[in-house]
C-alpha cells in the first residue's frame, strides 16, 4: 500500500521502501533478482501480515453487552453465583478464581489494583468493592457517576445480611434467602465441641502473622469448636513474635499461606515443646481461600477446621 509520498506499509507502519528483507531472503536462498520474484515475495509478506494481524484481532474477545455488574471482591463473585446470577456479571479481577467459570470473565485488574479504564468500559450498572484495599478505584467510580456497593462483612450475621442485599440487588431475592437458609442449617449441624482446644491460625510466617478478635476468622475458629490463642489482641490480623506462641502453646495450628509446610513447621526453634507439634496437630491441607473470603465456602472453613479440631 502506497501513500502520497511513495512510501510503503511494511510491518513497522509506513516508512521508505527498502529491499532489505529481499535482499535478506535472496541470500538466505540465493534467489536470483528477478523483478516478478521480487513481486510476489512482498506479496506474500503482505498477505502473512494481514493475516496475522486478523489472527490477533479475532482472539481478542468482545467486551461484554453494557448493563451488568462488576465484582473487585473474590467473595462477592463466589456469592453471585451461588445466586445462579453470573449471567450479570460482566467483569472481574484475577484473584476472583472460583468458581472456575469466573476465570473466564472479562478481567478488570487484580483485587488491589481494579483498572477504573477497564472497568468504565463495560458500563456497569452496579460496581461490587471493598474498602480500604480499593479505596482509589471507589473513589473514581464515584467521580464518574458509578454506583458502587461496599462488601466488608466482619460476622457471619453480617454475611447473611450481605447475601440477602446482593440478592435484592441482583433481583434474586428468593435465591438468597434460600442460600442463607441452607448455611445457617448447615452450621447448626456442627456437633457443639465436649472441648475447645486453643487453635493458632498462622497466615504469614514472615512476618509472623496471625487473626485477632476483630477478624470474621475468630468466629470461624469459634464456630468449629476451638478458641483462638490469640482472640483476646483487639486487631484483625496482628503481628505476633515467636516467643509469643510458644508461651501460648496452642494445641492445634492451621497453616494457611503460601508454600506452608507442616513437616518443616516443626524445626522451628523452640518449637517442638508446643502441644500441638508434640502431638501431630498441625495442619496445612486447609485451602487459604475459603477461610479468608467471607462468602459461601465460609461455612467450609468451620466444617474444615472443625473436622481436624475434633478428630476422633
């Protein structure tokens, strides 16, 4: 394709014609300079760059029809489609992977940092976020006119209240007030414990991290039969020193973050004299995920903890 001044399209844009990609290709083959062979290679060039850019612009996929919803919270995706409601959801960020389904979604960012640009894109009616994590995103959306619903449930009371107001939201009243019934009957049928054992629930080993009374997770371990060694520090997720837990001594430890370990947990320092190590109970098969998002899988987490707690 020629412009006005002569020059060409080539694979970078319009520029000056040059032979230098013949010439490449006559001494890699020694091609004779025939002016008709010459022709039909810059064919050839031309046809192979149409088609790869046709490749590209077909496995791009289209954005989703305008008027759905989008969810930045992992747990907001899991509880829409709970609701049998993901045919709304347009948009969602790379931590939200469950169900798998979600996977597939139109990805606006990760769940710290939402893209606002792609987000606008999709034209939402309704924006799911968290605070403060996305506290700059909430922020935009707000600018520009967006309506946005804030997720931070910090009690299991507070969950069901949060499934019933996405359900109003998403017109599945009935859906929700039917999910909500299904995990209160479940959590009623968690055996009430003979025991509580003291459980330390690590989600950092560096730096040493663990749940506090503030956090939703203290009801988890409550709920399943335990008490939490650490629930009477008044924060979500403080930091606490190695001395700290082996003075407290908890009988059963839950490993839950990356790369955990309970083979190599127990050549910590100083801690093989603590219950739990001395007597096996430290765990590492619980998935992360369903303890910390507050949303369905929520009811998992106890039954899980429950089971390993209270193993007969």
């Amino acid at each position: 394709m020629k412009r006005a001044d002569g020059s060409r399209l080539t694979a970078h844009g319009f520029g000056p014609r040059t032979d230098s990609a013949f010439c490449s290709l006559q001494s890699a083959f020694c091609i004779p300079r025939v002016p008709i062979l010459q022709s039909v290679i810059c064919s050839l060039q031309s046809a192979i760059i149409l088609a790869l850019a046709l490749a590209v612009a077909c496995a791009r996929p289209p954005l989703p029809r305008p008027g759905g919803v989008v969810s930045l919270v992992p747990s907001v995706t899991e509880i829409i489609y709970a609701l049998g409601q993901e045919q709304q959801l347009t948009g969602n960020t790379t931590f939200g992977n469950y169900p798998p389904a979600a996977r597939r979604l139109y990805m606006v960012g990760d769940f710290s940092n939402p893209n606002v640009e792609r987000i606008m894109r999709l034209k939402p009616r309704l924006v799911f976020a968290t605070l403060p994590e996305q506290q700059s995103a909430v922020a935009w959306l707000n600018q520009l006119g967006t309506k946005v619903f804030i997720s931070r449930p910090n009690s299991f009371d507070s969950l069901f209240r949060e499934i019933r107001a996405i359900g109003t939201a998403l017109g599945a009243e009935a859906r929700a007030d039917s999910l909500v019934g299904s995990l209160q009957a479940r959590l009623a049928k968690i055996p009430a414990p003979k025991s509580r054992p003291s459980i330390y629930l690590e989600i950092s080993e560096q730096p040493l991290m663990t749940v506090g009374r503030s956090s939703f997770i203290n009801e988890v371990i409550e709920r399943a039969g335990g008490s939490n060694v650490f629930g009477d520090i008044d924060k979500e997720y403080p930091v606490v020193s190695q001395e700290q837990v082996i003075e407290r001594n908890p009988d059963v430890i839950f490993l839950l973050h990356p790369m955990a370990d309970r083979t190599e947990f127990g050549k910590r320092l100083g801690w093989q004299n603590i219950a739990a190590v001395r007597n096996g109970q430290v765990f590492d098969d619980v998935d992360p995920d369903i303890v910390f998002r507050p949303g369905p899988r929520l009811v998992d987490a106890v039954e899980a903890i429950a089971a390993r707690t209270h193993a007969e």
